[in-house]
C-alpha cells in the first residue's frame, strides 16, 4: 500500500512541476514577446511552416469527419423518419464540438511534435546554449514565434475545416439519404447562432495554445542523449492528447452550462 501511495504521490508532484515550468515559460514567452522587436517575420515564418504546411492533413480530417458525422446522424434520423433533420442535428457537433477537437488532436499534435523535435534536436547539439551564449533570448527568439503562430494557425485551420466539414456532409446528406445539398445547407446554418461559432473559435485558439506551448516546453526539456529527442516527441504526443481533452471538457461546462 505505502508503494502504492508512494507512485500516486510521485506521479501527482511530477505533473504539478510539469504544469508549473509549462505555465512559467508561457508567461515568459508572453512578456518577451511583448518587448520590441516583435518579431513579426518570425511569427508569420511560423505560421507557414506550421499553418500552411497543415492544410493537407487538416483537408483530409475536415472532409471526413463531415461525411462521418453526417452518415451517422443521418442512419439514426431515418429510423424516426426524420433524416430531413440531418442538418440541424450535424451542425451543433460539428461547429461547437467534433471540428475544433479534432483538428487539435491531428493538426495540434503534429504541430506540437514538430516543435519538439526542432527544439529537441537544437537542445541536443547545443544550439539553444550557443543563442544564449551569443546575448540572445532563447524564449524570445524560438518559444515565442512558434507560440504565437501555433496559437494564430489552428484557429483559422478550424474555420477551414468547418467549410470542408459542411461541404462533405452536404454531399453524403445528398446522395445517401436523398436529403438536397442546398436544403442541407439551409438547415445547417439555421441552426448555428453566434456563440456556437464563438464557442469552437475559443477552443481552437485555446488548444492552439496549448499545442504551441506544450510542443516547446517538452523541446526545452529534452534531455541528452541519442533517445532524447525520439523520448520528448512521444510524450508530447500524450500530454497533447490529454491536455486537449481535459480542456474541451472544461470549455464545454463554461460554454453550456446545465440549468
């Protein structure tokens, strides 16, 4: 019982040491970024890098998770003789929920691992030793860029993907279930107020956030070696995962609150 105790407790300090370095170098990052210069060339060289290079695999998962969503939304419909109703239903989990949180734990993942393995590599070789040698802010110069676009990317890859999303499901609502593309459509935006695009851009942004930091932190954390990097990368792609899922939890009780 007392190892037990013992492991519970250990796990418990090392995710709160994790949580705290994580939030420490995020407030770094910000105050570095706000100081001039701003860094301008290197946040929008990020943003290509981890943005533009995203929009096959974020093409992919926009156009699949509509046509999924909408297959099964419409299956269920049809046995109550309502699959006319397929828009209204694929709207709300699509917009609020299914759009964001995927594209995170895809897109988000991908970006974070590629952070980690840029930064654990420079790390390894002595890079990021060398930038601070030299007078420069290794926060400023390669936390802040990568945050900055990370947190900028995955929301405009969400409003992208959402337009796949509504495309894909139009096209299976039309010919699956018979359901006209343009009615589908109409029923679709119909159901959607403000918020409920408001609702999955916050969560877009905040899991970009928390992409970019988690992708830099564990690339700052890895350790030397020659399994160093290989080591970080998995265990970004796990706290990614995790991290995003507690998150959506929490902005959905925010968001949709019960009574």
């Amino acid at each position: 019982m007392r190892a037990i105790l013992e492991s519970i407790g250990k796990a418990v300090n090392d995710g709160l040491a994790w949580a705290g370095g994580m939030t420490v170098m995020f407030v770094q990052a910000v105050l570095s970024g706000m100081r001039r210069p701003l860094g301008i060339y290197d946040i929008f060289y990020q943003i290509v890098a981890l943005g533009i290079r995203s929009i096959p695999l974020a093409t992919l998962m926009g156009i699949f998770v509509g046509m999924a969503l909408t297959w099964q939304f419409g299956e269920a419909l049809m046995g109550f003789g309502a699959k006319n109703a397929v828009g209204s239903a694929a709207a709300l989990a699509l917009v609020r929920e299914l759009v964001p949180t995927i594209m995170a734990l895809t897109v988000g993942a991908k970006i974070a691992t590629g952070m980690t393995a840029e930064l654990g590599s420079m790390k390894v070789s002595e890079q990021i030793d060398a930038i601070a040698s030299l007078g420069a802010d290794p926060v400023k110069k390669l936390i802040w860029p990568r945050l900055a676009a990370a947190t900028v990317a995955l929301p405009l890859l969400c409003v992208y993907g959402n337009v796949l999303a509504l495309g894909g499901g139009a096209l299976i609502a039309d010919t699956v279930f018979d359901v006209p593309a343009g009615y589908f459509y109409e029923t679709y935006v119909d159901e959607l107020y403000p918020m409920d695009y408001i609702s999955g851009l916050v969560k877009a942004t905040t899991f970009g956030m928390l992409t970019g930091i988690i992708g830099c932190y564990q690339g700052f954390q890895t350790k030397f070696g020659t399994e160093a990097v290989g080591i970080s990368t998995t265990n970004t792609v796990v706290a990614t995962s995790v991290t995003i899922i507690i998150m959506d939890f929490v902005l959905t009780m925010i968001f949709l609150p019960v009574g």
